[in-house]
C-alpha cells in the first residue's frame, strides 16, 4: 500500500485520470456555455471525449524538416508538467497529495513548462506559421507570467508560507484571502487567460493568422497531448487560485471535520469542483465577450494593467502586516 | 530575427478562396507583400459569348454567390441599353428593392466575417443570426435565399404583393435597429477598436491613385457613389446619403458598412411607398440588334462594370466583366505593407474580396506584328499549376 500511493495519486486521482476526465467535463461546461453566450446550441456531453479518441485514432505525422525527437518529447514534457503539478494542488481535502514547505514556487515552475514546451515544439516543427506562432509564445510569457507570480506572492505573504496546502488551510479560520488580495486574484484570473491562450489572449494559436501557431504541424496523437496538456491546465489552474483566493474546498457552514474522512473528501471535491467550473464560467465570458488583441498591445497592456495592480497589492500586504507585527 | 518568406495559399485553411498570397515579415512585421490570383477562373466571359442571352443570364447569376443579383442587374441593363427599350417603372423599383436587399444581406455577411477575421466569434454569430432575417425576405420575395433569379431580360420575375409587404417592413424595421446597435458595438467595444483603428490605413489620394471604389473608397473620404454619381433605376427619386468616413482604416470601413444597411433599410421603405402600380415584365426579343453597351452600377463591393457587345444574333459577341474586387486588389497590398502579421487578415476582409468573382485571363494579340496566339489545354494547365 505504502507503494501503491503515490502512484494512485499520480495516475488515478488526482492525476492523470481525474485530471482528464474533469478536464473534459470543464471543457464541455466551457464550450456550451460559449456556444449559449453566442446563440448556438452547443455540443453533446460525449464530444470532448469524442474528439479525443477521433486524435488518437489518426494518423501520426512528423514533419520531414522538424527534428523528431525535440518535436516528439515537447508534448510530453508539457503533459507531464501539469500531472505533476495536479500532485501539490489541494484538490479533494486541504491538503494536497503532497506538499512540502515551498511547493508553491515549484507548481509555478511547473505550470510555466507548458509555454516552453510549446515554444520548443513549434521552433522545431520547421514551419513559417509554428516559428512565429513560438515566437509569439515566448513574447506573451512575458507579458503574463510576471504578473501571475506576484499575484499568487499575495495570499503567500499574508500566509506567511510557501506551501500551498499550508495557505489553504489557513484560509479555514482567517477567511478566504480573495478579501485581503483582490487585485491578486483579479490579476491571477487574468493572467490565467494568457496561460491558457484564450481569447483575447490566443493570440499564439491565432487561427485565422497563423493556423493555430506552434500546433500546426502536430497531428494525432501528438495533438491530442496538446489539447490534454491545455484542458488539465485549465483544472489545475483553476484550482490553484481557488486554493490560494477562494480557499480550496472551504466553504462556510460545512462541517468537514464531523465526517468521515470519504465524505470530507466527496464533498470536498464538489466544493472545488463547483469553485473550478466558476472560474472556467469567467474564461468562457471573457472568450464570448471579446476579439483577440495583438501581441504588440497585450504585452505592455499586461505588464501595466496586470503588473502594477499586483505590485500595489503586494505593497498593501507588506504596508499592513509591518503595521501589524510592530 | 531573420526576414521571413512565406507563402499563404493557394490551399490554406485561414482562405476562403484559392489566391496566392506571399509576404516577408520582419518578426511580426509585415514587410512586403504580393498576391497572385486565377487558381478559380472559370472562363465565365468566354462561355457567355457561346450562349444565348437568356442562358447567360444563368451564368452572370453565377459569377458570383453574394452579389449574383448585381450581376444579373448589370447585364440586363445593358442588353436592354442596347436593344433600347425601357422597362415597366414598377420592374424598375422591384429591381432597387431587390439590389438594396443584397446590400444588406452582402454588409451583414462581411460584418460577420469582420468580427470571424479578428476572433471575435461572438460578432459573427451574432451577425450572422440576424442576417437570417434578410435572407427570409429574399426568399418570399424570390423563392431563393441565393441565386435569387429575379432580375429577367424586360423587368423581374415576380412581383411583390401586398401580404409581402408587412413582412418586408417589419423584418426592414428589425434589421435596421440592428444595425444601429452594430454601429454602436463597433464604436465602443475596446478589443474591437483595438483591432480595426488605425490598421490597414489608406489615405483618400492613394486609393483614388490605385483605383479604389465602392466602400473601401468612401471610407477613405472620398464621397464616390455610382447611385449619386450616375443615376440608375429610380435612384435619382429616393433620398439617401453618401456614407464616408474620414478613418481611412478598417473601422472606417466598417463603419460605412454598417451605415449602409440603415440607409438601405431607408431606401427600401421609399421603394416600397413609391413603388407605382403595373406590370413588372414585358415582352423582350430573342435577337440583339447590333451595338454595344457599358453599364455601370454600385454593387454593395463597388463599382460593377459590365460591357456588353451584340451581332444581331442571339448571341453576345463579347461579354466583359470587371468586378470590384479587381479594382481594390492593389489598395489591399498597401493596407498590409507596413502593418503587423496579426492584421494580414482583418486588412485584406477589409476590401471584401471575392476572387472567384475576379479572375479573369487577358492575352492580347500583339499590336505590331498582328499576331494572336491560341492556348492550347496542356499549356492552359501548365499556367494554372505554376505557383
């Protein structure tokens, strides 16, 4: 058992498995909501799922100028960053599969492996569309992923800890910390849709550009690492500022600690799930809402609206916590 | 980074069309462009002259799938130039109604696509729900929601009834409102002015210069309207006004779009009150009487020219087209020139171009030896393939 553990956590719950089959069902949520917002009527349950097995039946191409193996491991890599990262997101209970005392900076470290892996994979496909397309993913990192790192800094100040099981469970007595960073978490929300390419954010993918950017040249089974590797970023990014602002499976009035420990967990879960599908409710919003920007606006958009926000925020934080210490 | 050489097309998924489009950009900017056109000719103007001209009319129908009832206007108004007859008045109004009931269908479409073009896929469907409603009325009107074969040698086919009538106002009325809420989106929504202010600008000298028309050149400032400039049907009765734009980018063009459907709307419900009572079709001769015609008309792309030469027989002895599309084609390089890889695409929808409507083949005899030469098919096929 002892064994079986961390592998359980790993491929079933809340890895691979969980993360895929949530990820499907967001995406569903996602794209009927869409489809709601603009009049349409939207796709069955079954299509996410429909669609991936259609990519993994078909047939697998590498580019004969690409460099196979750069090309071939980029999806891994990227798929593995977000299974792995799933591990130290609280996701069932207040405590996340596994936490250790800064696991926080490594779970960004991790959601960031994505973005690179894209960059690489579409530098390496040897295709007009894929270059420009990495290296639009490489300009528009910059853009949000400063400012999502100083967002996510708020509720770990105010904490005091690096940990973000520690954070979440803190957020149990002292009130969820959305109160104490708004502009953290309006700027992690917003920052969230530049990490996933979204609208007004995709501009990478930019189909009616570049033919969806660095994807171009995958097919199969590959491209269907790509969509997993977006979908479980969906859910796990999700659940990270849930866990940091809206804290985690907490919600006012349900007493985990009188259940069973399967029960904490289950409702637990619901809780989280329901905070998730809030957030993938804001994502589709904004991508019904709005056209996508260009990459010379969004990244000093970013960078002053996203950027000094969290800045001043941070700078309350501190203000108040010397106040309070002294 | 390096300059960049990369071709779009002639099969690529972000066209509509097969066109060649080749451009340098320099990391995200565009540094030259050139575009190459004729992978769908169809040799439409050679198969007019082998047939009668009540078969061409199916075919100038066909020129085009958006505006087909501005082709088949433009045709019939020169065969009807030539033989020299005028059509019932009534004929002449259903035939406005019907060219302003295009424009709006035809904005519509393009507005849509504005907003596909720039991912704002909301816009589009949005749109393009609403467009539905136009469609509805060319279909009551016409039997058709495209290829509305309406327009006949001698008048229309059918005319409009009363009960008709009420729907068209009512679905005219709804449009129009639309249309003021569209005006009102494309003026205050931030991520759409962010995409279609100062993008793809063109001053009014240069698109003169290039030859430019329809709304491409009105929203440059240049107040050029064939309907204004040289009256057809019954335009010189109604009230409308020259929609320009001193923007001279791709929201001024959207902006004259979309002022065009209210003033559209605004026609129609002056066509319908003035609309006189009497048939709308007469008789028409098989045979053309020698001559030769050139009409002119604002289709909703720009200035449609059709040139129209007869022998007596029933048989055109040559059929010349010359679409908008052809004439904005340069003015669309200059938009792209200069701007951002992201803007490629919104630019160049900005002229609402229709290649297939455009490709046309040329080979003059040469004028100084007074030989011609005869293509054969190979060779024909060899032309086509070289990209």
């Amino acid at each position: 058992m002892q064994v079986l553990t961390p592998l359980f956590h790993v491929f079933v719950f809340p890895g691979f498995l969980f993360l895929i089959a949530f990820g499907l069902f967001a995406s569903w949520v996602d794209r009927k909501l869409i489809a709601k917002m603009q009049n349409r009527v939207g796709p069955p349950l079954m299509q996410p799922f429909a669609d991936l097995i259609k990519l993994l039946a078909k047939e697998d191409i590498v580019p004969e100028s690409a460099d196979r193996s750069m090309f071939a491991i980029a999806p891994l890599v990227a798929f593995a960053g977000v299974i792995a990262s799933a591990i130290y997101v609280p996701m069932w209970s207040f405590q996340a599969a596994n936490s250790f005392a800064g696991d926080l900076i490594v779970v960004l470290y991790l959601l960031t492996l994505p973005a690179f892996a894209l960059f690489l994979g579409g530098w390496y496909s040897a295709n007009p569309f894929a270059t420009i397309g990495a290296t639009r993913v490489l300009s528009q990192l910059f853009g949000y992923e400063v400012p999502f790192f100083l967002a996510c800094l708020g509720p770990a100040l105010v904490a005091g800890s690096w940990s973000i099981s520690d954070i979440t469970f803190q957020q149990v007595d002292g009130g969820w910390l959305i109160a104490a960073a708004p502009l953290s978490f309006a700027v992690a929300m917003i920052a969230l849709i530049g990490k996933l390419e979204r609208v007004p954010f995709d501009i990478p993918q930019a189909k009616q550009e570049i033919v969806t950017g660095p994807e171009v040249e995958y097919t199969g089974r590959r491209l269907a690492l790509w969509k997993l590797t977006f979908l479980t970023e969906t859910i796990v990014g999700s659940a990270l500022i849930a866990a940091l602002f809206l804290g985690g499976p907490h919600f006012w009035g349900i007493p985990f600690d009188a259940m069973p420990v399967w029960l904490a967990g289950l409702v637990g879960m619901i809780v989280l799930g329901v905070k998730i599908l809030l957030i993938v409710f804001f994502l589709s919003l904004t991508q019904a809402a709005m056209a996508r920007i260009r990459i010379d606006q969004m990244v000093p958009w970013c960078l002053l609206w996203l950027g000094i926000p969290a800045l001043v925020n941070l700078g309350i934080i501190m203000f108040t916590m010397s106040r309070v210490g002294a | 980074m390096a300059k960049l050489s990369f071709p779009i097309g002639p099969q690529h998924p972000a066209l509509k069309e097969p066109e060649n489009l080749r451009f340098t950009v320099d990391g995200e900017l565009v540094v030259d462009a050139d575009i190459r056109i004729g992978y769908v000719h169809r040799s439409i103007e050679r198969s007019c002259s082998e047939r009668n001209y009540v078969q061409d009319l199916y075919l100038c129908e066909r020129v085009c799938g958006i505006c087909s009832n501005a082709h088949t206007l433009a045709f019939c108004q020169a065969v009807e130039a030539i033989v020299g007859v005028e059509i019932p008045e009534r004929a002449q109004w259903i035939r406005m109604l019907m060219h302003e009931f295009e424009r709006i269908h035809s904005h519509m479409l393009w507005l849509g696509v504005a907003g596909h073009e720039i991912g704002f896929e909301t816009l589009f469907m949005y749109v393009w729900r609403d467009r539905e409603v136009i469609q509805d009325i060319l279909e009551t009107v016409s039997g058709n929601r495209g290829h509305y074969a309406m327009t006949m040698l001698g008048g229309v086919r059918y005319d409009i009834t009363d009960e008709m009538v009420g729907k068209i106002r009512e679905g005219l009325q709804f449009l129009r409102d639309r249309a003021e809420h569209y005006a009102d989106i494309a003026t205050s929504e931030q991520t759409f002015l962010q995409r279609t202010a100062n993008v793809g600008a063109v001053s009014g000298e240069r698109c003169v210069e290039l030859g430019a028309c329809g709304p491409v050149l009105r929203a440059s400032g240049v107040g050029y309207d064939v309907r204004r400039a040289f009256p057809y049907l019954q335009y010189d009765k109604v009230e409308f006004p020259i929609r320009t734009s001193e923007l001279c980018d791709v929201l001024g063009r959207t902006l004259v779009r979309v002022r065009e459907v209210i003033d559209a709307c605004d026609i129609c419900f002056q066509c319908l009150d003035m609309m006189p009572e009497g048939d709308v079709n007469m008789r028409f001769p098989r045979k053309v009487p020698e001559g030769e015609a050139v009409v002119r008309i604002e289709a909703q792309r720009g200035e449609l020219i059709y040139y129209v030469r007869s022998n007596g027989t029933d048989v055109p002895e040559r059929v010349k087209i010359r679409t908008p599309t052809l004439a904005n084609l340069p003015v669309s390089l200059e938009m792209v020139k200069g701007g951002q890889i992201a803007d490629i695409p919104i630019a160049f929808a900005s002229i609402d171009p229709c290649f297939s409507c455009t490709d046309r083949m040329v080979e003059l005899d040469d004028v100084n030896s007074g030989d011609s030469r005869t293509m054969t098919w190979s060779e024909l096929v060899k032309l086509g393939r070289r990209a």
